[in-house]
C-alpha cells in the first residue's frame, strides 16, 4: 500500500555541500535589489578593470602568469565559501533569467518545516510546511483571493549549487570574476560583497540575501477539507488505500449498527471494540477487530476481508463505503482468537509483559524448543513501540523445553520500529514460579522465557496513525478483572 499523501522534505546532503528540495515554503516581506538584464548585473558586479591604459605615465601591466595558479585557488574557496555558507543557513534568494524570464526563489527553512515563495512577472505561489509537517501549495484563484491547497508537488533547488558538482573545470580568476566550462559548456561566475551571479550561454542566475530572507505567508482559505473524502483512490492503475479513513469509517459504521457486524459472526451477539489494523494479504483487504462477546463478556481478536467487489470503482467515497458495509456480503470472517488481555485495557503489569517480549527477542531471538539454542537476536525490536498486542490464556503447567515445569501462550503484537511496521505472532512458553504463571515475564529472566516461534509481517505504515491519540477502552470488563484475581 503506498500512502494517501506523501510530505515534502529538505535534504541537505553538506559533505557533498549538495541542496535539493521537495515542496514547501511562502510570503515575503522584501524584495532583494537583483538585476533584471545581463549588462546590469556585469556593471553590478564586475568591476570596471584599471589597466593603466587611460594614463599614458603608467607602464602597462604584465600578466608574466606567475600568479595564476594562486588567483584561481582563491577563486574557487571563495565560491565554495559562498555556496557552503548558503547550505548552512537555509535561507537564501535565488534567480533564475531565460529567455528574458525572470524567476525568483525566496527561500526560508526551519526546525519544523519551511516557507518557499515562487515569483516571476506573472504570478506568485508559496509554499509552506506546517509543524504537523502538511504542505500547502498558497496562490491567487481566479476572484484574486489566496487559497491553499495540500500538496505533494516536488520543486528542486538545485540549481545554485550545481557550481560545486566535480566535472566543472575551473580554469582562471581575476577581478573578482571566475571562469570555467562543463565540457563543452563556459560559465563565468561574477562576485559582489555578498551575492555572486552567473552566465551560462543564454541563462543567468544570482544568489544572494543569505540569512536575510524573512517570508510571512498571505491569509488564505482553508481548502484541505474536500467536500468528497475517499477511503482510496486508483492513481496511474494503482489503488491507494486511506488507512486512517478505511479505519475510521469501518469503526464508526459497525459500532452504530452492530447488526452488521453480527451477520459476518454467525449472528452471535459481537460488538466491536476497535479496529487494530488493515492490511493485504491474499484474501484480499483484511482488517484486525478486537472484539466483545455480550453472551459472555470475553474478548477474541478476528480477522474480516473486504469483498473486492466493494472497490470495482476508481474511487470510493466514505459516504458510499459506509453504505456498502451493510451489505450482507461485504466483509467475511477469516478466523478469531479468545483473548485474555490486550494493550487496549492499559493493564500495566501486560504492558510490561508485552514489552519484555520484544526484549526477549531483540536479545535471544527465537529458539524454538530448547532454552539453550543459541541464535541471533532481531535487535531492532529493542526500541519498537507496541501500537497494539493482545495474549491467550495459559496453558496447564507441564514439563517441555528444557526448562522444567512451564506455561506457554499466543501473544500477537503490531509493532513500530520506525523503520517499519510488523503484526508478530509467536508462541512463548514460561518457566513456572511459586509466585505465578508470568513471574518470570513479568521480572523478565531471560533464562526463564523462550520464544518457540513467530511469524512477522510487515503492515502499511499508515497504521500509526489509528493511535495517535492513544484511545483505550474501559477496563470495567470481566476479562480485566478476571485477569487481576488471577494475578492475585
């Protein structure tokens, strides 16, 4: 699954003192003194040279080349100290002349985001990232009112540090002007106190303003509410999922109507708790449901896929998502696990057990049947954040797996690595303590914990986002309270 809407990013690759960007930025409150025609900027920039010709008492003055190698080193540190110094502060005005079309970039990056405006002699657009990292695309519409709109549109600010790539020959410097060639291709670079211009054939570009640049982005209207929300989008014969909005809809639509919910359950009296995740699989799009048994007030976990004929169209709106769900066949069951406790009763002694999980893992790995197999640990599991995790009961105590009398049980885990985000299912196995069944999980002893097995799977990332506000569910059920006599 790819997602809904990327955000834009600045890479600031310094050791190559490269500078590229993707989308963001906006409005600015001074306009730079650049030149607008080529002979302005030569008399701008390049000084009138004083060679002694207009006074006939002076002697000519010799270029014996003596100095030429030293002149053009210093030339080009001071080109690199031009260009490493805009790297540095990120903020910087950049033009761009072709074909007598001048184009400016006013350019402002911070910690969280940044603001770009994009000008020439027909129009303004800014672009602007904002502290939850959305970028805007701000302009005129077609009543002169500023509107914005999200986008994942790319805009390279590559240009004014193509000067530092390696097959550029630097070949002679004076009177603060360089002059080089790309092959076949002559630049000459002009500098000024601080700002420096540059001619390639018909092209011009300047840079200057740097750290000066300060953009205030114009009042706008909110456009990133479309009147139609889709839960996916088909995108060059490629379906995009929404994952939050697949979720959130899903949820809110089997929790007002548990009837629907039902039918796909063999009409037992299932509630919904919450969606966990959604992912694809071979069945087609499934999604995991934690759920509640109103017969007898226990909690399984289950698996649903969506019928595929739900998604014939190139996209679906939720308002016809929602309707479709009350189709008899518009999801089926795949298979449910009792379960005893989950992450989403916040019990915080499971809490730790659940993480004591991974800590195994990340240090011992999966051994299968004996305690004492020595195999590589899975060391990005150290740090991974549990979204959700749910275990079974225990088995009955018996010997097995080299480490007399034990337990063993199912645990499912969604994880987030920040690399990735994996749904674990494994079996662990327990040694047994005179305190209880989990003591040894619970106070983790390695020795005393084995991992027999685990499947891992890797989910659209997009599943974050069902927990970013950490919603739990009340724990005034009878599967939590069963799970504190027993831990009594």
């Amino acid at each position: 699954m790819k997602k809904f809407m990327k955000n834009a990013a600045l890479v600031l690759l310094t050791g190559g003192l490269f500078f590229t960007t993707a989308v963001g930025f906006t409005a600015c409150s001074k306009t730079p003194d650049v030149p607008k025609d080529d002979d302005k900027q030569h008399e701008q920039v390049v000084p009138k040279p004083d060679d002694g010709k207009d006074d006939p008492t002076k002697p000519p003055i010799v270029d014996d080349g003596k100095d030429d190698k030293k002149a053009l080193e210093e030339g080009k540190q001071r080109l690199y100290g031009f260009l490493q110094n805009a790297v540095q502060t990120r903020n910087f005005h950049y033009t761009e002349t072709q074909n007598e079309l001048m184009t400016e970039y006013y350019c402002q990056y911070f910690e969280n985001g940044f603001n770009i405006k994009v000008a020439d002699a027909n129009s303004e657009i800014y672009y602007a990232r904002t502290e939850n990292e959305d970028v805007y695309k701000i302009y005129k519409d077609e009543k002169g009112n500023w509107v914005g709109e999200p986008t994942n549109e790319e805009l390279t600010l590559a240009r004014p540090f193509m000067l530092l790539e390696e097959d550029y020959v630097w070949t002679k410097y004076n009177e603060n002007t360089l002059f080089g060639n790309k092959g076949e291709e002559d630049v000459t670079v002009h500098f000024a106190e601080t700002a420096l211009t540059w001619d390639m054939g018909n092209e011009t570009y300047g840079l200057n303003e740097i750290g000066k640049v300060s953009l205030q982005i114009p009042e706008f209207t909110d456009l990133t509410k479309p009147t139609e929300e889709y839960v996916y989008q088909t995108v060059n014969g490629q379906r995009e999922y929404n994952i939050p909005l697949l979720a959130k809809t899903l949820e809110e639509t089997l929790k007002a109507d548990s009837s629907i919910l039902r039918k796909a359950c063999l009409n037992l009296p299932m509630d919904l708790l919450k969606i966990t995740h959604i992912k694809e699989s071979e069945n087609g799009l499934c999604f995991g449901a934690y759920l509640l048994n109103n017969a007898n007030n226990t909690k399984s976990f289950s698996y649903f896929t969506i019928d595929e004929n739900m998604f014939k169209e190139n996209k679906l709106t939720v308002k016809n998502f929602a309707t479709n769900l009350k189709n008899d066949s518009a999801f089926t069951f795949l298979d449910g696990t009792p379960c005893e406790i989950s992450t989403l009763e916040n019990d915080d002694e499971f809490n730790i057990m659940a993480q004591n999980v991974l800590t195994k893992l990340a240090q011992d790995g999966v051994q299968g049947n004996s305690i004492n197999n020595k195999v590589q640990g899975i060391p990005e599991f150290a740090n991974a954040k549990i979204l959700f995790g749910y275990k079974t009961k225990n088995s009955n105590a018996n010997f097995a797996f080299d480490m007399g009398l034990q337990t063993y049980c199912n645990y499912c885990l969604i994880i987030d690595n920040k690399l990735t985000v994996e749904e674990l299912n494994m079996r662990v196995s327990v040694a047994c303590s005179a305190v209880n069944d989990d003591y040894y999980l619970t106070n983790l002893d390695t020795n005393q914990v084995l991992i027999v097995n685990m499947e891992r799977e890797e989910i659209d990332k997009d599943n974050t986002k069902l927990y970013e506000n950490n919603a739990k569910i009340s724990t005034n059920s009878p599967v939590a309270l069963f799970y504190e006599e027993k831990r009594r």
